[in-house]
C-alpha cells in the first residue's frame, strides 16, 4: 500500500460488554458484542483491497473474532506478545472506580497491582516492532487499545507513559511509518473511524427517508 516505506497498520478490536461500561479488560477473553461484530465486518471493507506481507493477531478471541469478521482470519498469525495490558487487580475495574482510592494513579506511569508495568508492557511492544521491521512489505495488527497505543509511543522512539496521549477507539484503524528515511518512524494515521461513522450516517439517512 506504500510505494516507498512500509506501513504498519494497527486495527482495534471491536466492541466488548466492557468497553460500553468502560471496565479494564486485558486477559479476561470476552466476545464481541452484536455491535462489535458489524463494525468488525465494516473495517474489513475499509480495508478491502489492501494485501499486507503479514497478518499478526492477539491470541484473544475479541482480536481473533475481528480479524476474521474483516476478512484475515485464514492467512493471520498469532503473537502472545499482542495481548492487552495484565491489569492484575484492576482487571475488570473502572478507572473512575479506581481513581476513588488512588486520586494520583496513572495507569501508563504506575501500571497495575499484581500486573505489568509500563515497563512490562513497553518490551513487549519493543519485540513486536522488531518483528515487524524485519518483514519486507506491509503488516496489519490486531490487537488492544492500551497495548496498540504503547506500541505508537515505542515505535516512534517514546517512553510507554506517551501512550497516555494516544486515544484509540473500538474497530478504528491506525498506521505506522516513517518519514523520509527509514531512521524517521512517523504516526502516518491514528484511530481513524470513518468506516464505521459513514455506515452511521447512511443508516441514518435510511431510517429518515423511510420514516
């Protein structure tokens, strides 16, 4: 998809039960929902087309389920090292919960009690870059939000406490690149929803002529 450098495409998962009440979801495997499951399908039309050298996935079934409702399933790969951040004791916990107890607490500062530490988290995105620098043409990743928005911030030669500033929404896509030279890794798209927004606003206008 890029003439000149090769570009890392990041795909979010699709909606889970915890997303819509915004509990921390890391290892608990939950499925996607109805929801979760269209726009799934939506981002495999987004990228409809495209042909990546490599196909990686989380071994977790909401990152499985949308690589294969968008079309990579037979040709995907899994890699334990994309699997969302272990929460430890704040595994299915709200971060406003959360806050109540430790008014201070930063979850890509402080990581998790009885889980990983940015630290953690950072050499597993570290691994995952090498991996995907080594592969001639371009790759598409399924995987979480707070671990895609660790491995924005490493691929562009940032601590894992910058993730903070990425935002990342359900089945978005984003793209890692690089500049002008290969020792120039650049963010060439991030958390781009258009997909799902266009197919919103034409079953809006649907239900508007019909009503």
């Amino acid at each position: 998809m890029s003439a000149t450098f090769p570009i890392i495409y990041l795909a979010r998962h699709g909606e889970t039960a915890w997303t819509i009440t915004g509990q921390h979801t890391g290892l608990t495997d939950l499925p996607l929902t109805e929801r979760g499951e269209s726009n799934a399908r939506k981002l495999g039309e987004r990228l409809n087309g495209a042909t990546f050298a490599k196909v990686f996935t989380s071994p977790l079934r909401r990152a499985m389920r949308t690589c294969e409702l968008a079309g990579f399933g037979p040709v995907a790969e899994t890699d334990v090292d994309l699997v969302e951040w272990d929460y430890g004791e704040y595994e299915g916990r709200r971060t406003v919960d959360i806050l109540r107890e430790r008014p201070d607490w930063q979850l890509f500062r402080d990581g998790c009690p009885g889980g990983e530490s940015p630290e953690q988290v950072a050499t597993r995105a570290d691994r995952v870059v090498q991996r995907v620098r080594r592969v001639t043409g371009d790759v598409l990743l399924f995987s979480s939000a707070h671990f895609l928005r660790v491995l924005a911030a490493r691929w562009i030669g940032l601590e894992a406490i910058f993730g903070r500033s990425f935002m990342l929404s359900t089945a978005s896509l984003s793209a890692l690149s690089y500049e002008s030279k290969a020792d120039q890794p650049a963010i060439q798209l991030w958390n781009d929803t258009g997909h799902v927004l266009a197919s919103k606003e034409q079953q809006a206008c649907s239900e508007h002529v019909t009503a």
